[in-house]
C-alpha cells in the first residue's frame, strides 16, 4: 500500500499526546498521554475503539 488511507470506525480514542501504542493479540493499544485516562484498544477486525481501565499513574513520553 503506497497512501494513507481513512477508516469508518466506530467510537473513537480519547484526544492525547506524548503516548505509547502497542500491537498485541491482534488489537492496537493506546496509552499514556499528559492525563491520566483509559487506555483505547481498537479492533480491526470490527473497526471498533472500546476503552479499558485507567492506569493507576500517569504515564508520558514514551520512546522505543
């Protein structure tokens, strides 16, 4: 695939910066931020962002 492309989904992630993102069990984890605020999990096979648990701290800056 050469371009980006936009998916219908349904829900959406919260609005954050300076996160983690991970890829695991075949769903894409959202982390962290500047607030504390639930992690967004999406699921491509039903084009779906659900929301999980607050962590217990805030988490910020992440890097490889």
């Amino acid at each position: 695939m050469s371009s980006w492309i936009t998916l219908d989904c349904n829900g959406a992630p919260h609005c954050r910066h300076e996160n983690g993102f991970a890829a695991y069990g075949g769903k894409f984890y959202l982390f962290g931020g500047r607030r504390i605020q639930p992690v967004d999990i999406f699921d491509p096979d039903t084009n779906t962002w659900t929301h999980g648990t607050p962590p217990p701290s805030k988490s910020t800056i992440f890097s490889r």
